[in-house]
C-alpha cells in the first residue's frame, strides 16, 4: 500500500492466499505478469484499490478464484487477458 513509481514485469505470482494487493498508489505499471492458483475465500489473482496513473497490459490470469478486481482507479488503463478456469472478474 502507498507505493508510488513501482513496475512490475514478466513476473509469476501463484499460489497465494490471497493473491496481489496493489492498493492507494500512483504511477503504477504492470506487464506482462502471470497470476495463477491463488485460490481462498477472499483471495483474487490482482487487486486494484483506488489506484491513479496505471499502466495494467499484457497480464495473464489463470485457475484463480478471482481474476481481477478493480475499485476506483482513476486515470488508468488496464487491459485484461484471462485464460481457463478463472471464476470471475
């Protein structure tokens, strides 16, 4: 939380808890990232929570509980790839 002017690139996250949480940040940028197997009763693959100036393209999501879950991003472009089995969005 509140970390600004991070990147993350061609990264795999599985296996989690409760997945990635990015949350209360500015300047963000994701590519090309991997999320799978993050499986629990309140767990997503990727987490996004009033995020502003993002960059989110080129990420995969697969066998999560959830994929993705986006709350009040502002002045942000996300562009989804979801593969099998991942319940919703």
């Amino acid at each position: 939380m509140f970390s600004n002017n991070d990147i993350y690139k061609n990264n795999t996250f599985e296996n989690n808890g409760a997945g990635v949480a990015v949350m209360f940040s500015k300047k963000i940028k994701m590519y090309d990232n991997h999320f799978q197997y993050n499986w629990g009763s309140a767990s997503y693959g990727l987490l996004l929570k009033e995020i502003n100036d993002a960059e989110i393209i080129g990420n995969t999501f697969e066998e999560n509980t959830i994929g993705i879950n986006v709350e009040a991003p502002t002045e942000s472009t996300i562009k989804i790839i979801l593969s099998k089995e991942t319940v919703g969005l």
